[in-house]
C-alpha cells in the first residue's frame, strides 16, 4: 500500500461529509428565515467563484470559450432542477430519507445504460439493483404499513433520476475542460437559472400562494446564523469537497473512491441526528445500508459509476 493512500483515503472521507452535510446547512439556513431559491443561489454563486479561481479564473477557459457557454446553458439549468427538486423534499420527508434516495441514481444509471443497450445488467448489478429497489422498499414503507410522505419521496427519487440522466449528458459537454472549471461553469449556469426563476416568481407574484413566494424568494434579508449556514454551504460543501475529492481520487482511482464515499449518507444521517435531532430509525438504517451495498456492489461491477458524476461537483445528497 502507497504510503500516500492513507491520507488519501482521509480526502475521499472528509469530502463525503462535506457533501453530505449538504442538506444540513440548507435545513439550518431554511430555518434563519432564509428562502430555498435564495440559499441556492448564494450557494452557487460563492462557491463557483470559489471554484472558478482554483481552476485558474479566466486563463481556464483560454481556446474553449464556446463550450463554456453552451456548459452554462445546457449543463446550469438542469443542476438547478436536481438541487432545488431534491431539496424540496426537505418540507416532507427527513435528512437520512432524503439522502439514501438520492443516493440510488447509481442504480438508475444502470438501468438507464442496460435500457440503452451500452451495458448488459450482469449478475452483480442485478444484485445491486434488487439491494436498491428493496432499500428504498424498507426506508419508504409498503402498502399495509405506515409509509413516508409520498411528495417527498417522490421529489428525492425525481432527483436522483435527472441525475442518472444528467451524468453522462454533462460528461460529455464538459470533454477538454478541468473538472474545477467545468464545476464553475455549471455552478454559473445554476445560479443564472436560480436568479431568471426568482425574478419569474416575482412578476407572478399575484398568483402564487404565500408559502411559495416565501420558498421561491431572491433576497438577502435574513440571520445571520442563515447567512453563516449558505457561507459553510459553499465554502465546505461546495468548494472544499469538490476540491478534496478530486485530489483522493487521483490516488485511489475510481472504485476505491467511490466505495469510501459511500460513508457520504451515513455522515448525514448521523449529522442530521445529532444537529436536526432527526432520529435514524431501524428502517431507515437497514434501507440505507441495502442502498449502500448496492452502490459498492455497482462500483466493482462497472469502475467509476457514480464517481465520474462527483468530479463535476456533487449536487445533494
């Protein structure tokens, strides 16, 4: 063993609990009287500017101006729709819930990629995918047993599908770019969509119901405990992840990565227990760890599922 794969190892864990403390910030902050759109917003723009120095600022994009463009514009809008739509599911169902559904769009990936016949579903990802359907089955419920809040459940499982749809797309409009730059190219287009979405919510004012005006609101009037909650979303979740991640990654490669991260929901189902008080029930544990298998089982099955997807920048979890 490399003597540098221990701290290595360290990198890929300390960026799953920045990513994973993603929902926690935005909870936290959501809580200070900060709206979700505004919270995004802030979120993307902090960070990507963050990001977009590390990648070297405009000397990044040198020769590569028009596929940074169409980055913003085609890459932006949906990383929007992932982190609000995921996010939302917040009103409805618990941090660990939302988090161990999401978790699940390796799975969609695999079915996506055996629907298109690019990959056939072998033993091991049939394994894996059976692990994830009955994960989800246990953390949500069945008919004839108390069940989770289907809006919220539907909205993580809505997200984490965009995202299986989502990654190969992106992996694509991004050939030729660093990964930081790549990241704040989209984080740009995300916070252009953000800002186009609340200034639409404002001129529809009239017609929208208060709760959602509240949710759908550009502003910068709340606490400052808010204010410290989008400042640690963008600063640790955001660019110190991202930053972490890339640099475990080059040592461990792919498989070995993406199997640490899968500590990412843990750390939140953990950290939304211990800050949210949102206790982490037996269903949801033994759900969580059936999805979690599966995520394993599917990296040494296909090397890189799911972990091409965080070198552009984790959205949720």
């Amino acid at each position: 063993m490399s003597r540098s794969t221990p701290l290595a190892t360290a990198m890929i864990v300390a960026s799953a609990c920045c990513f994973g403390s993603i929902a926690i910030f935005v909870t936290l902050a959501e809580r200070d009287g900060a709206p979700l759109l505004s919270i995004l917003t802030w979120r993307f723009l902090l960070g990507g500017a963050g990001l977009f120095l590390l990648a070297g600022g405009p000397a990044a994009l040198r020769g590569a101006r028009r596929q940074g463009w169409r980055l913003v514009a085609l890459g932006g809008p949906p990383q929007a729709v992932i982190n609000f739509t995921s996010l939302l599911a917040l009103r409805w169902i618990p941090v660990p819930t939302l988090v161990f559904l999401f978790y699940t769009y390796p799975s969609w990936i695999a079915v996506i990629a055996a629907l298109r016949g690019t990959e056939r579903l072998n033993a091991p990802r049939v394994v894996a995918l059976i692990l994830s359907l009955g994960g989800i089955a246990i953390m949500v419920g069945t008919p004839g047993t108390r069940m989770m809040h289907p809006v919220g459940v539907a909205l993580a499982l809505f997200a984490a599908l965009v995202y299986a749809l989502y990654i190969p797309f992106i992996g694509k409009l991004s050939t030729g770019l660093s990964a930081r730059a790549a990241s704040a190219l989209l984080a740009c287009g995300a916070t252009i969509a953000f800002a186009l979405i609340g200034l639409a919510a404002l001129a529809a004012r009239p017609w929208l119901a208060d709760a959602t005006m509240q949710t759908l609101t550009l502003t910068t009037a709340f606490g400052a405990r808010a204010w410290i909650a989008i400042l640690l979303l963008a600063g640790v979740s955001t660019v110190a992840g991202f930053v972490l991640f890339l640099n475990g990654l080059s040592v461990l490669g792919p498989v070995r990565t993406g199997i640490v991260s899968t500590v990412e929901p843990f750390w939140a189902s953990l950290l939304g227990a211990l800050v949210l008080g949102q206790g982490l029930g037996p269903r949801t544990l033994v759900g969580g760890a059936a999805i979690a298998l599966a995520v394993m089982l599917l990296q040494l099955s296909r090397p890189g599922v799911g972990v091409t997807a965080r070198r552009i920048e984790e959205s949720v979890s």
